[in-house]
C-alpha cells in the first residue's frame, strides 16, 4: 500500500469522526436549549 494513496483516507475518515461529534454537541445544544425554553413557558 501506498502511503501517498493512504493519507487521504485517514484524513477523510478522522474528518467524519470530528463531523459525527460536532453533530452531537450542536444536537445536545439545542435539546438543552428547547428543554430551557419549555421550562420557562410551561
């Protein structure tokens, strides 16, 4: 195996990993920030 033909790939994977875990802060972010606003209305 190349590593010339390699690097991309681990650098696509490792950014699909950083995509999966910023998707799940914004997703926690925005649970947190409907639960707050369902607090305050109800």
């Amino acid at each position: 195996m190349n590593p010339v033909e390699y690097k991309p790939a681990r650098r696509h994977r490792l950014r699909e990993i950083l995509v999966d875990v910023a998707a799940g802060v914004v997703t926690q972010l925005v649970v947190m920030a409907l639960a707050a606003a369902a607090r305050l209305l109800f």
